[in-house]
C-alpha cells in the first residue's frame, strides 16, 4: 500500500484549496459560500483546521476572524495531485495517462493544443523541463 504523507487530501480539501488558490486567502464563510454543495460551516472549520495540520494552510486574524491561506505553493500541490492521479488509477505510467486523456472523447483537442503537446513532447525526448 503506498505510503500517505501530508499532502494527501480529500476531495473536500481539495475544494478548500482550490477556493484558497483562486483567492488567496478566505474566512470560513468564504470559503464555504464557494464550495459546490457546502458542508456545514463547522465542518468547514474543521476541515480547515485538518489542512492546518497537514501544513497546506495557515491562519492570521483579522479581528475576531481568522483568514486562512495556503501554504503550498500551486504548483507544488498539483504536481503532487498529479503523482497521485498516475500512481492511483495509472500504475505511475505516464503512457497510460495520456493515452487516456487524448481518448476521452468529450472535447476533442483543437490543432494550436495538440501542437503544445507535440512541442512538450519533443522536449521530453531531449532530456528538458519547462
């Protein structure tokens, strides 16, 4: 069983960060006012004070209330959300992935797209990053 670390997070966590990301920083009640079908605003609370732990957040006051913002940088979380995704449903083959993100037929790719991907994947052939 893979070994889970701190920034494995539930998909209600998920949403919070999202919210926090596009933000950059929210109260409880922002939060939650963003969230497809929010939980209660305690849960909210507590769902915020899980990420505190699991140091994706941190909190300052802002009078009796608390503004939480992340503490991952973005794309430090999707490159693990991306790791996870692969070893989750992929068997940490990035083949697979992609394969099956170029078959899921609901949006087929337009020319400019498909040429992005043709340039990232001649740089990968060639041993560079972004």
């Amino acid at each position: 069983m893979p070994r889970r670390t701190h920034l494995d997070l539930s998909r209600r966590e998920r949403q919070i960060m999202e919210v926090l990301f596009r933000r950059g920083g929210a109260t409880v009640a922002e939060v939650r006012d963003e969230m497809p079908d929010p939980p209660s605003y305690s849960a909210v609370r507590t769902m915020l004070g899980l990420l505190e732990t699991k140091r994706q957040v941190r909190h300052a006051s802002d009078g009796r209330r608390y503004v939480y913002r992340p503490v991952v940088a973005r794309d430090t979380a999707r490159g693990f959300a991306v790791r996870n995704l692969l070893r989750t449903f992929f068997d940490d083959s990035v083949e697979q992935a992609v394969a099956s993100l170029l078959d899921a037929g609901e949006r087929r790719l337009t020319g400019e797209e498909l040429d992005r991907i043709e340039r990232l994947v001649e740089r990968a052939r060639k041993g560079e990053r972004r």
